[in-house]
C-alpha cells in the first residue's frame, strides 16, 4: 500500500499453477439472473477439508468505462442474450505496469458446491488494497480453498485505479471517487444477484486490507452503499485524513496539471473531461505515475475525496468518518505499521533523509501544517510529535541516532494505528478491535538497500490480510494455524455479526472507550492479540500504551 508498487510478500511460490481455470474442469451450473444467464466453473482440487467449490469468474457488474464513460461514474449493465461464460481470469485495472486496462469492472463468486443453492448463505465481498493506485484479485493467491471449507459465498472485485478512479475537479462535472462508486455498484450487483448464486443479500460482510479496509469502512458509512451490507471488517485500514482522503481542492489542482501536460488546459471542466478521455490509455497511466512523488509518506495525486454536496450519486459530500453508523464493525492494526514507511525509506536516495536531517523542525513543520493552519495546534503538534518520536529517551534536545526508524513509526502511528482507535472510539455499533503480532514466512520485508531481511521481529503493514487466501507458505503449519484461526473470526462475523459468538472457547471483548479521560485510562481500549503462541485480550500496559498513541494525536493535531 503505497503510491510506488511494492512486494509486501517476499513469499510468492504459490500452492496454484494458475489463476485461470482450466479448460476441462466441469462445468458449474448456469445461473439465472435478472440480467441473463451466467455459466461458471468447478474447481478441479479440494479444500484443506476436502470440499470442492463453484467458481464464475469475470462476470461484469458495470458497463466497461471506457470512451465517454472514462471519468465517468459506473454505467449499470443491460441485459443480454444467450449465456454469459463466466470462466475467464479477472483482469487488473489499469496500474502502473504493463498488464493492466480500462475495462476491469469485472467480479469472482465462489461458492461450496456441497451446500444446495436452496440454501442462502452469508457473503463475504473483499476489497483488494493497494493505496486506491495499485492492487488486484486476481492472481493466484486469492484462491478461495479456506473460506469453501465454511458455509459462505465469496465475492472477489476489481474497481478504477490512481486517476483513473480518483481524478476530480471538484464540481458536479468531474467530482470524483469513480474508483470508491465502483466498489459500491458492485455491492448493489451483489445485493441484486447473490441470490441466484446461493447468496443470502440481506448479510453480506464487506472485508479488506490497506486501502481494502479503508473501502470497507468506506461502503459501512456511504449512503451510495447504505441497504447493501450487513457489516464490515478493515484489516490496517480505515478512514482517515493521512492517505485514504485527500483535500478536493489538492485533486483538483492535480487533475488540471495532469490535464494541462496533454493540452487539456480548458476552463470548463465538460471540455477538460472530453479532452482527456480522448488520450491514450497508457499515455495517461505513465503520466499520472510520474507525478507521484517519491517520500517516505503515502503521498498520491489522486485518492478519495470529499464532493460538492449537489452531486447527484455522491458517494460522500462529507468526512463519513464522522458519519454515524450502528453496524457492527471489526478493525486491526499490526505491531509493524511502521515497517511500511521504512521501507519507503530504504527505497530512496541516502541524499533524501540527509537532507530531512539537516532541518528536521522544519520537515515536520511543512508535514503538521498539511493537516491543520491553527497556529496553536501546530505548536503542539511540532512539540509533541517531536517529542514522543524523534528525541532519544529522556531527552528533549539530542535526536535519535536512528531517525528513519523513529520517522517510520511516527507515520506508522499517525497513518495506521491513530485512525484505527479514532475510529473505534465514535463508532456507534458493536465493534471488535485487534492487534496483528505474527511474523510468518510470507510477512517477511526486505531491505532494498543490504537485500536482507528486516530483524524486526513483528508483522509488517498489512500482513494479516496474506493469512486469508491460499498462499503456498499457509500450508506450513505455524502459518496455517493462524489462517485457521483469523478464517475462523471473519466467517463467525460474517454468519453470527460477532467473531466469538457464544460458545467459542474464546470470548473477544468489545472495544469500549474510557471513561476517565486520562493518559492511563483505568477501563476501555479492549483488544484482542493475535500472535503465535495464541490469541488473548490485551493486559492494561499495552491499553495504556495505545491509548498513549491516540492521545498525543488526538491532542496536537487531532481529525484534521
């Protein structure tokens, strides 16, 4: 999850030859929808508990964006004739690389074939991450032999990338979040469908890593999803100010300079918008990756924004964090967010973090003011910021001899770990929170510059989300009793709307927040670790530190 592409696996043998089926696997049956007949596949292997399972890959749910529909929000299908195969691989949207295209608004369905399609079971709908600029279901790494061992119907999607989903003017003519108003069209295909395909529309869980966890919470709060969704669950990811929501006015600036470098520089945004659906596809995609900065942040041209509230369709014309919800809601972090923005780090140039040095008050003074202008919540920030990340232990003028690492944690908390409790705290429905402490064989980052291994012996950004999908490495025992066990809570939530319901061997309290507004709260902050050696609900150390955290952001710069 970052505007640049990064390997967050350095595990990548996979336990699947291919992500398309094979040509003489039996046929699934063919469904009936609204919109016509679908025909699909059978896998031809088992699961771990040896049921096979139904597959209908690449079934559209939107009309192709492509020609006028380019920056356009998602066109519903029309109904068709004969039947449609839906046997193909899901192809990525377009990304910085060669393989990815405009027409991608395409979905997977899979389903226990041992359950009768009279029966309707939960669904579980993913949203891939990748920093709403990269990202894909598709490869053979979401295979689906874990969750076929449960009774659910799993549901796969791709939506619109970087500027190709993001771009906005900030007006009624290109107000933006194509890519999130995909994500939502397909939510509607599914509420629509499902039922045909033995999917019970009335509990459906949207679930999702990165910037798949932050669409999540996304689609809980959207009106654009309201009706379409039971619940949520975000893995180190949620709403927040940092990389998952941009200023319009910041998307709008870039979208005229991407528009002016193709001559596009109209004053009216219908001719700007007609100008730029005529340029070449891939033209666009390498101009939008060149301005992409290069940081140790997450600092994309185009990422969801807040639109003009006479927009018809929005799919937010305010902060939905801040937007009420009662459904119930589960949300993570590792205890390795920061791993992320170390390798970001690593990545650059020695001469980018020489230069931070050199001014280091000054660096953070030009980051706190990205999120306020209050000139006293900026002294606070710069005071407190400085303080609990970047000075050495009990001192308040020397800094850390290893500031890459200290810069890392400080964007982990701020970007990861901040928005997750913020989030818990005003969430009105029931909700679940946990941390992510398992280091596995695939969870393992690689310093570009020695090519070893961090030492670091926690789970890196977003790991957790590897542990669901059958990766070759989760068949090693350690990994796969993890797998086990978070399949095991997600399939709970999405059947019962509670990750232990009663008579789980363990019961994982509800997050609740403090009653005393002290920096050592003595109740609330209820959080379930996931490690190695089991799972088990956080002692008051760990709760007061993480209450530590979101208390120096909440007090200096706050949801800004």
């Amino acid at each position: 999850m970052w505007c640049r592409p990064l390997v967050f696996l350095s595990v990548v043998a996979l336990s699947r030859g291919a992500s398309a089926p094979v040509v003489d696997t039996p046929a699934a049956p063919v469904v009936v929808t609204p919109l016509g007949k679908i025909s699909g596949w059978e896998s031809d292997w088992a699961t771990p508990s040896g049921r096979a399972y139904q597959c209908w890959t690449k079934v559209p749910y939107a009309q192709p964006p492509v020609g006028s529909l380019r920056f356009k929000p998602p066109k519903p299908l029309e109904k068709w004739e004969g039947v449609l195969e839906a046997t193909g691989e899901l192809p990525h949207c377009i990304q910085r690389g060669p393989d990815g295209q405009e027409d991608c608004l395409y979905l997977n369905i899979f389903r226990p074939k041992a359950v009768s399609m009279d029966r309707k079971l939960p669904v579980l709908f993913y949203v891939h991450g990748g920093a709403f600029q990269t990202g894909n279901s598709a490869s053979p790494k979401f295979l689906a032999d874990y969750f076929m061992s449960k009774d659910v119907v799993l549901v796969l999607i791709h939506y619109r990338l970087n500027g190709f989903g993001f771009v906005s003017l900030g007006d009624e003519v290109l107000p933006g979040n194509n890519g999130l108003k995909d994500q939502a069209m397909a939510l509607k295909w599914v509420n629509e469908n499902i039922e045909h395909f033995g999917g019970d529309p009335k509990i459906v869980t949207v679930f999702g890593t990165s910037a798949g966890g932050a669409s999540a919470h996304y689609l809980l709060k959207s009106p654009l999803s309201e009706g379409f969704l039971a619940r949520a669950w975000s893995d180190s990811g949620s709403i927040n100010h940092v990389w998952s929501m941009m200023r319009t006015e910041d998307a709008a600036a870039n979208t005229r300079t991407l528009a002016n470098h193709f001559g596009c520089s109209m004053t009216g945004s219908e001719e700007i918008v007609e100008c730029l659906q005529k340029i070449d596809a891939q033209e666009l995609m390498r101009e939008i990756d060149r301005m992409t900065p290069k940081t140790m942040t997450l600092d994309c041209p185009f990422n969801p924004v807040i639109e003009p509230g006479n927009v018809e369709g929005a799919f937010m014309t305010e902060d939905l964090a801040l937007r009420p919800s009662t459904k119930p809601w589960v949300s993570s972090t590792t205890n390795g967010e920061y791993l992320l923005h170390l390798l970001m780090i690593d990545t650059l140039p020695d001469s980018y973090m020489d230069k931070i040095k050199q001014n280091v008050t000054g660096y953070l003074y030009d980051w706190v003011t990205r999120h306020t202008t209050d000139p006293h919540a900026i002294s606070l920030g710069l005071y407190f910021v400085e303080g609990a990340y970047l000075f050495e232990k009990g001192s308040w003028t020397k800094y850390q001899e290893d500031l890459p690492r200290a810069f890392a944690k400080m964007h982990g908390d701020n970007g990861f770990v901040y928005p997750a409790i913020y989030n818990m705290m005003i969430h009105q429905g029931p909700k679940w929170m946990y941390r992510f402490e398992y280091k596995g064989a695939g969870s393992i980052y690689m310093n570009p510059k020695t090519q070893e291994p961090y030492p670091d012996d926690v789970a890196p950004h977003a790991s957790e989300g590897g542990f669901y999908f059958a990766y070759s490495h989760n068949e090693l025992a350690p990994d796969r009793e993890i797998t086990d066990r978070l399949v095991k809570y997600l399939t709970n939530f999405a059947i019962f709307g509670d990750p232990t319901p009663e008579g789980s061997p363990l019961q994982w309290e509800q997050f609740t927040s403090p009653t005393d507004d002290t920096l050592m709260p003595k109740s609330g902050m209820e959080t379930l670790k996931v490690t190695g050696k089991g799972d088990y609900m956080a002692d008051s150390d760990f709760r007061e530190n993480l209450y530590g955290i979101y208390w120096t952001w909440n007090t200096t710069i706050a949801w800004q």
